[in-house]
C-alpha cells in the first residue's frame, strides 16, 4: 500500500510537469521555439518511454524474484 501511494504521487507529478511543458508552447508562459509541435511530441515520447522503462524494470524485478 506504501509503495503504491509513493507510485500514484510519482505519476501525478510527471502528468503535472508534463502539463505545464504543453501550456509553456501554447503561449501561456512566453517563449516559444521553431517547431512546438516536435517538442511536445519528443518531450511525450521520451515520457512515455521513461514509463515503460520503469514499469518494465520494476516486472523484471517481479519475475526474478518469482522464480528463485
């Protein structure tokens, strides 16, 4: 239950932080670059990416312990 609050936090920080990347291209916060769009799909991806990585370490982890 420990580990599952800590989990659902975590994630609700990097939706949070990944939320105020997409209103600083929008306009909200100034700035602003070339190509908006391929930043926000980059910053998606490697989000997402970073996710799996996690989720996937966290499974193998599971699994081996599993089997010994």
């Amino acid at each position: 239950m420990f580990k599952a609050t800590f989990l659902f936090l975590g994630a609700a920080l990097c939706v949070s932080g990944l939320c105020l990347v997409l209103l600083s291209d929008s306009g909200v916060g100034g700035g602003g670059g070339t190509n908006p769009v391929l930043g926000d799909a980059l910053v998606i991806a490697g989000t997402c990416f970073f996710a799996f990585s996690n989720v996937g370490e966290v499974g193998f982890h599971e699994w081996h312990n599993l089997r010994n």
